[in-house]
C-alpha cells in the first residue's frame, strides 16, 4: 500500500467513526442525557486512536464542543489529498454548502494521525482551528 493511500484510509476510517459515533450519539441524547458519559467515552476513544499526541495536547478534542448533526457533519467525501513539504498530508472534505475544512494527518508511531484542522476562510487562505 503506498503512503497516499495509507492516509487516505486512515481519512475514511476517522470519517466513518466519528459518523457513526455521531448518529449513535443523537439517538442515544434523544432518549435521554443519562447517556452522555457514554457518548463523551466513545468520543474520547476515536480521538485517542485518530489524533496525535500534540493535538491531544493542545486539547483539539474539543468535548465540550461535541455536536451531532443530521446528517453527520463527518459524513463526507474526501475531494483531494496532497501531500505537504513536511512528510505530511493534507485530507479535504467539505464543509457546509460551499466551504471547506482540510486535515492535516501526520505518521506518528506508524499511523497516519490528525495534527490539526483548517478552515478556507477565502480562496486558498486558510485559518487554524481550536476543534477537530
């Protein structure tokens, strides 16, 4: 398998758990909020797998920003991945009707993870983003 599509699976495999974990996580809130430890868990869990240590660090798991969308705001196609001078990647999805987020994944240990996420703020120009 060569680099680009280790990271584009690692991409896919975040995007369909943090889909998942968003539809079950409506569901589960929709029943009631007893739930919400278990749904911050399973979040922690995806994050723990998918984003590096630094991100981890600079705590971009944002769990008080958790927030489910319908459809999920994970369920999305990947438009481009591009390779970055520094070893990286980055992963393009869209975002809302016209925008879109890029995520940049690092190899770290051996995995292809999430270092951080931007935002197209105008065309080509990109801000650095507090959440995942």
């Amino acid at each position: 398998m060569t680099e680009h599509e280790s990271v584009k699976l690692a991409a896919k495999t975040f995007l369909s758990k943090m889909s998942s974990w968003e539809r079950r996580s409506l569901n589960l809130f929709r029943s009631g909020r007893q739930h919400q430890e278990k749904v911050l868990q399973e979040l922690r869990d995806i994050y723990d797998t998918h984003l590096t240590k630094k991100a981890a660090g600079r705590k971009q798991a944002r769990y008080g920003l958790a927030a489910f969308d319908d459809p999920p705001y994970f369920e999305q196609e990947i438009t481009s991945i591009e390779a970055t001078s520094d070893g990286g990647y980055w992963v393009e999805i869209p975002e809302g009707m016209f925008g879109k987020v890029r995520l940049h994944f690092v190899n770290e240990d051996g995995a292809w993870k999430i270092d951080f996420k931007e935002s197209e703020v105008d065309e080509g120009k990109w801000k650095k983003l507090l959440d995942i």
